[in-house]
C-alpha cells in the first residue's frame, strides 16, 4: 500500500529500536549478498531509468525525494548492483558494456566490455565477483569476471535457450549458486510494446556452484518471471511483469511459498533484496520505484520524482 506521508527517518530508526546513528545493513542490490554495517543515513537508492538512458542517485527511505546525482548517456541501460563497498555495476546493452562507478556513481572504476555482446542485468557475489546476464548472437550466457581492476572474464556460461530467450535477472547466494529468470523475447523497452510478450516462453533456472547444467525451477507459476532477488534467509523473490505481483519461494526445493501483497508495483520489472531486507521494485508503468521493508518496521516509500521508465534498482552505500 503506498504510504503518501513517511515517518522521518530518525523516527522510523526508532520504531526499528535504533537512534539516529545506529548502524544497519546496506548491501548489493541484485545480489542480496555481503553484508556491511553502515549508517542508515549513508545509504542511496540508484535507479536506472531505460526511457531516459539515465542513472539516478536517491537518499533511502524519504518519501519521493528529488535525485541527488544523475548520470547519463547510456544506450539501453538495463539492470544495475552494488556490491560490499558500495560500487554500483551498470549493464549498458547496446553498447556492449558494464559500468563500474564508485558509490554515490561519482566517478567510473573500470569499464567491462571483453566476452560481452550486450549484457542485461548484473550482480555480484559476496566475494566481489561481478556476473553479467548477457545476450548474445549465438548463445546468451553469463559472463563472470573478478573483483579489482581486471577486465578479463574469468569464465562464460551459456545459459538455456540461447539468443532466442536471453537471462533476463541474476543473483548469487553465499554458497556461489547462480540464479536465473529467462525472458521469453530479446531485450526490448518497454515490455508491453511486444505482442504476446506475456504469453512467451519463461522460466527460472539455478547454476549450482561447482556444477556443470542448470536446473528448471518454479517454471511453471510465473507467466513472465523478471527479476529474482535472494532475502537474508534464503527464500527466492521473483517479480512477474504479466501478472503484476511478486511470488515467494522456499529453499532448498523452492516450492511456492507465498506472495508479497500490499505493495504499490502493478507491473514490477527487476528488484533487489538487501542483506538486511530492504526491497525495491521499479514499476515503469508508474513511474515510480517501491522502497518497502520486509521486516515490516519502515514504512514503504515510494519514488517517483524525476523517472520516467525505471528498470532497474539497487541499494548501495554512499560516498
């Protein structure tokens, strides 16, 4: 439910049971991985806007507030992460790229570019690895390269169905397992401007760490799976842009569990996860990105200054 008036965050701090200054987990977004304490005020909200190749940089929990920094001049801007320092990873489709800024996007890191056509989405892995869901003429695949200042993939992983139906959200776990929804069609913006797009194939797929296939799972409950985010016990979240709701599944099986209600996204596109629940789901159709506490102390908030067709979030530390 969208909440239009929010507690200040002092306030909200303290029905959480903690001062103003008291320290809470940020961490990757589309990861849900390496947790790092730091001051609820430090942390940002980035969104990347694909309607206007834009990035924009957010303080957390404030209602609707105006964007502290925008980047622009991307070319088909898709998914974006953060990882443990707050560095924030943004896949560049067209130009066949993924971003690495410092936190706050101040500044740009490294630029990945070798064994990517035209990556999708991004995560990391708690150890800083960075994985980018790619799609490419031949076999879409997921193309891992290390922490640091390398720009040489370490290895590629040819995800299923090929071109035809590339990996469309990605997150990792503590364990190094890979997971994976499928989109039914090639990368395009927005979703509903593709004649039955909802009605193409999908599924959801798991790289077992130290495996050699991947393994179907949930393939049959969501007509068209997006995004997918891990929470700190484990259960998988997958958004379904179709039918416009977030379904829950239980580890180790990931049989249903339950759906998130009460949320403000009608068509939800990717989301993440922090190490210490916090949920954003950008909704293009809004426009807006929904801020929402699965712990259930802070109250959701909702984003919506300065966006246009958001499609993707990530939750980092600021500088």
């Amino acid at each position: 439910m969208r909440i239009s008036t929010l507690l200040s965050l002092s306030a909200a701090l303290a029905l959480a049971g903690c001062s103003s200054n008291a320290s809470l987990p940020a961490g990757g977004a589309g990861n849900g991985l390496a947790s790092r304490n730091v001051k609820a005020t430090s942390t940002y909200v980035y969104v990347a806007d694909r309607s206007q190749e834009k990035l924009l940089v957010y303080p957390a929990f404030q209602q609707n507030p105006s964007p502290t920094r925008t980047v622009a001049g991307f070319t088909e801007i898709g998914g974006i992460s953060t990882d443990s320092s707050g560095n924030v990873y943004v896949a560049n489709g067209s130009a066949g790229t993924v971003i690495e800024y410092a936190p706050g996007a101040t500044s740009v890191v490294r630029t990945l570019s070798q064994g990517l056509n035209h990556p999708v989405n991004v995560g990391t892995d708690s150890s800083g690895n960075v994985y980018v869901a790619d799609q490419n003429s031949t076999n879409s695949a997921i193309v891992e390269f290390p922490p640091g200042s390398s720009v040489t993939p370490t290895r590629s992983i040819t995800t299923p169905y090929g071109h035809s139906s590339p990996p469309r959200g990605i997150v990792v776990d503590s364990a190094g397992d890979i997971f994976i929804t499928i989109s039914g069609i090639g990368d395009f913006w927005p979703p509903a401007s593709v004649t039955g797009y909802c009605l193409a194939i999908v599924g959801a797929y798991e790289y077992p760490a130290g495996g050699s296939a991947w393994t179907s799972i949930f393939p049959s409950r969501n007509e068209q799976a997006w995004g997918i985010a891990l929470d700190n016990s484990g259960k998988l979240y997958a958004s379904d842009f179709c039918l416009n709701r977030i379904d829950v599944y239980a580890p180790p099986s990931y049989s249903y569990l339950n759906g998130v209600s009460g949320l403000s996204e009608s068509n939800p596109v990717y989301l993440t996860i922090s190490p210490s629940n916090i949920m954003a789901v950008p909704d293009p159709g809004g426009p807006y990105v929904t801020v929402s506490d699965l712990n259930g102390v802070l109250p959701e908030v909702t984003i919506s200054t300065g966006l246009v067709g958001p499609s993707g979030a990530a939750l980092g530390i600021a500088p």
